[in-house]
C-alpha cells in the first residue's frame, strides 16, 4: 500500500473528483438521486485516499516532500509534472477532502434554486480537484493551472445559483481574481528566466532563494505575486469582492469558498512568494503587516455596520484573514506556524457559520438580522451551535479560533532580524484591539439571533423547525474538530513545524 501511495497517492486524491464528475456527466439529468449517490460517493472516496496519506506520512519528515511524482510535462518551457506532500500543505489537503463530503451531504436535500443537482455537484467536484491540485503541486506553471481551475466552477456557482445580485458578484469575483493572476503569471515566468535554474519547479526554486535576481528585481516580482496571492486572501483594499461574493453565493459556495478557496492566497504567499524571493519577501513585509493590520479594523468596524448576517460573517472573513496576513508578515517560525492553524481554524469555524447561516435562511427566508430572534426558542440546538460557533470565531480559549489569533499576535512581538520592531510591536497591539472588536460584533450577531423571544412575523411559523439529520452529519465533524483543537492545538503545530522552520530559515527569519 505504502509503494502504490508513493507512485500513484497524490494523482489519485487529485483526479479523483474530476473522474466522478466524468461520470455523472454520462448520466441523464432526471436521475437526481444518483447523481447525489455519486458525488457523495466520489467524495468520499477522495477523503479516504485522504486518510491513507495522512495514515501513511512521515511525520518525523513533516519538511520533506512525501508520496513525490515528478514527469516530464511541457520540456519546451522546463516546466514539469512535479506534486508533493509536507508539513505545510498536509493540514491543507486534509481540511479539503474532509469539508468536501460534508458540503455533499448538507447538499442532500438543500439544492439552491433553480434546482438541477448534476451541473451543481460536477461543478464541486471539478472545483475539488482545483483546490487539491493547488496544495499538492510543486510547480509554478501546474499550480497556475490548478490555482485558475477554481475560478470557472466558484463563477457559474455565484452566477447560476446564488441570490437576486448574483450576476454582479459573479462578475466582480471573476475579474478580482483574473486581474490578480494576470500579475501573478508573469512574475512566475519572470522569477523562472531570471533565476539561475531557469525551472518551474519550486523546490528547487526556492533552494536557490533567489540567487542570481537583484534585490530590486525581487521586490517587483514579488509585487506581482502579491497582488496574484493578495486579492485571493483577500486582503485590504483587495477585499471588496468577498462580501459580494459570499451573500450572493449559495450556502454551498460560500461554505467552500471561506474553508479552502481563501486559504490558496495564504498559502501561495507561504509555498511560492516568500521562500522563492526572500528578499523582495523583507521589503514587503511591513506593507503586508500594515494591511493586515488595517483589514483587522476595517473588517471588524464593517461588521458591526451590517444588517444581514451571511455579509457580517463574510467581513469577519477580512478580519481574520488580517490576521493570518500578519502572522505571515513577521516571516517567523511563530507567524508562520500561527498562519497555517490560522487558515485551518477559519476554514473550519467561518465554513461553519455559513452552514448555519444558510440553514437559518431557508427556515426564515431572511437574513436581516432585525427581523431574526428567538432561535433559542424556536430552534435552541441550532441556537447553541451558533453560540459555539460565534465563540469559536472571536478567539475565545479552548476552541480552535484561539490558537488562530494569539500567537498571529504574538509573533508580531518579535518579527525577523531587520524588520522593525517598534512597527510590528505597534501592529500587536492594534491587532490585539481588533480582538475586542471582533467579540462585540459577533456577541451583537448573537444576541440579536439567538436570545429573546420570535419576532411576531415567526412566532407562529411552522417551517422553523430544528436541526435535521443531514444538518447533524454535516456539521458534527466540524464541531468535533473546532474543540479538540482548541484543546490540542500541537495536532496541527507539530505537523506544520518542520516545514515552515525551513521556509523562515530560507528567508532568515
């Protein structure tokens, strides 16, 4: 088993999916059910290739690339077939192939309008395979393509199937991202023909640390990488079209959106951008740490300025992810460490809340949050979930979201040699504020959900009804995992650590 994971693991966990929805796209419309059978089934299967690399990784070799394949691919350009797994994409691809088959399952008897479940689950799978091919690829060109495949499946998503602004959104999203990967591409290529190797490939990229490019050359290409990465996470001023994005989106795509799609950007930032060009990486840190920092505040300050409930959670999304930005932004084995549990954490809690925002509308038909209240009455174990989850995100110790923003805090008390230190001690503590924001806002979204008694236009409404069962086998494992976490944070630490050592030393940190 250990050989066949070796040659044949990574390829499988990728094309997986995109065989699944070979498949159904083989099968009549009509047959609803199957098609449900058979994207939950291939998502599964995926999870269980999933679970035999995790069962079958060298941990004690966490910052070595595992379970390698490497062929020839486009030779004309020096570019090749290179996919890897380590220490810092592990917790990753784990975090994808297990929110995948809880996404099919909530899906089972929640499809958006206007219906039509064969295009909706061949567009998630085709968008698992983007995601996954991201994480596990180690070559510039080959992460380009997984990185664009994202876009077209997320764009008909928003587009087909979200709400009455949909189109907008689905056009803002799509020109943001192309926009950024535009840049992106041609600093890829400009990082390939400068360096000595002239490669794609990223190990050996990154071995090199830049070799050969001027210091002023670096700070221009990483500026194309940052704007590619930037606009993904999204950072502040990148940011305007997630808010959009996410209320417009179906519960579905929000869910995959704020669990993995976000985390491409960070993790481009801590696979490619920092360890290929650690020194253009030390000019821009301050520029990254001060966006950071200002998305915290902006992020909270919109929050506490909205009236619908999926928008305030998709600004929290800017606020945390300023977070993760400035973890990354000290270029420290404790930033770095911080970013990854950070992207995990997000992906687990945020998903989360859009779970339950989307169930909340299709019993409500509304999110406004004036006219919620008295979930506690109506729904009380919907009611309590939310309050864990609205715990969780605001950091409050013992559940995942902690272990999110105190060291990201923390490592800002002492970035890298020759990054300021009264700049980024300053940042902590106007972080450190946002923290106190961020439990106003999202204790106001409780309180205004949760507690009191049903607003007279719901009181007597029969549709409100509490948790269902695909509803318990879809949000059980997230819940599950927020907690332990929270309480055995090395879970993910100990994996991440040999890996990002590597990164921060290559960039000196």
């Amino acid at each position: 088993m250990t050989e066949f994971l070796n040659d044949w693991g990574l390829i499988l966990i990728t094309f997986l999916p995109l065989v699944g929805a070979l498949v159904m796209i083989l099968v009549p419309k009509e047959s609803e059910d199957t098609h449900k059978l058979l994207a939950l089934v291939t998502a599964l299967a995926t999870a269980v290739v999933g679970v035999l690399l995790l069962l079958n990784f060298n941990y004690s070799s966490a910052g070595e690339l595992q379970f390698l394949v490497d062929h020839q691919w486009i030779e004309v350009i020096n570019s090749r077939f290179v996919m890897g797994l380590d220490g810092l994409s592990l917790p990753l691809l784990a975090l994808t192939v297990g929110i995948m088959p809880l996404v099919f399952v909530y899906s089972w008897n929640h499809i958006p309008e206007p219906g039509n479940p064969k295009a909706f689950f061949i567009l998630m799978l085709v968008l698992e395979t983007g995601m996954i091919g991201s994480f596990v690829a180690q070559d510039l060109i080959l992460f380009f393509v997984f990185f664009e495949v994202v876009l077209l499946p997320m764009y008909f998503m928003i587009g087909v199937w979200g709400g009455p602004e949909r189109k907008y959104a689905s056009i803002k999203f799509f020109l943001y991202t192309l926009f950024g990967s535009a840049l992106m591409i041609v600093a890829f290529i400009g990082v390939s023909y400068l360096s000595k190797t002239q490669t794609f490939v990223i190990p050996e990229l990154t071995a090199f640390g830049g070799a050969g490019i001027t210091k002023a050359t670096q700070v221009i290409l990483f500026g194309g990488m940052f704007l590619g990465f930037g606009i993904k996470v999204p950072m502040f001023p990148f940011h305007t079209w997630l808010p959009d994005a996410h209320t417009q989106a179906p519960t579905q795509g929000s869910v995959i959106l704020a669990a993995v799609l976000l985390k491409l950007g960070t993790y481009g930032f801590l696979r490619i951008a920092i360890p290929v060009l650690p020194l253009g990486a030390r000019q821009w840190a301050p520029v990254i740490g001060v966006l950071a920092v200002i998305g915290i505040i902006y992020g909270a300050l919109a929050c506490l300025a909205q009236t619908d409930m999926k928008r305030l959670i998709a600004f929290s999304s800017v606020a945390h992810m300023g977070f993760t930005m400035l973890a990354i932004s000290t270029l420290t084995d404790l930033g770095f460490n911080a970013a990854v549990f950070g992207m995990v954490a997000h992906g687990l809690i945020t998903g989360m809340l859009f779970f339950l925002a989307g169930s909340i509308k299709e019993r409500y038909h509304t999110l406004e949050i004036k006219r919620l209240g008295g979930l506690l009455v109506q729904a009380p174990k919907m009611g309590w979930i939310l309050g864990l989850c609205t715990m969780a995100s605001l950091g409050l110790p013992g559940l995942a979201g902690f272990w999110g923003e105190f060291p990201a805090i923390l490592s800002a008390y002492a970035p890298a040699v020759g990054l300021s230190v009264p700049l980024f001690r300053t940042l902590m503590v106007v972080a450190a504020l946002g923290t106190v924001l961020a439990a106003g806002y999202l204790l106001w979204l409780y309180q205004r959900t949760a507690f009191g008694t049903p607003t007279e236009e719901f009181a007597s409404d029969p549709h409100i009804h509490d948790v269902e069962t695909p509803e318990w086998i879809a949000w059980t494992p997230l819940l599950i995992l927020i907690v332990v976490f929270g309480f055995v944070p090395g879970l993910i630490f100990n994996v991440t650590q040999p890996a990002v050592s590597l990164i921060a030393g290559a960039v000196g940190g």
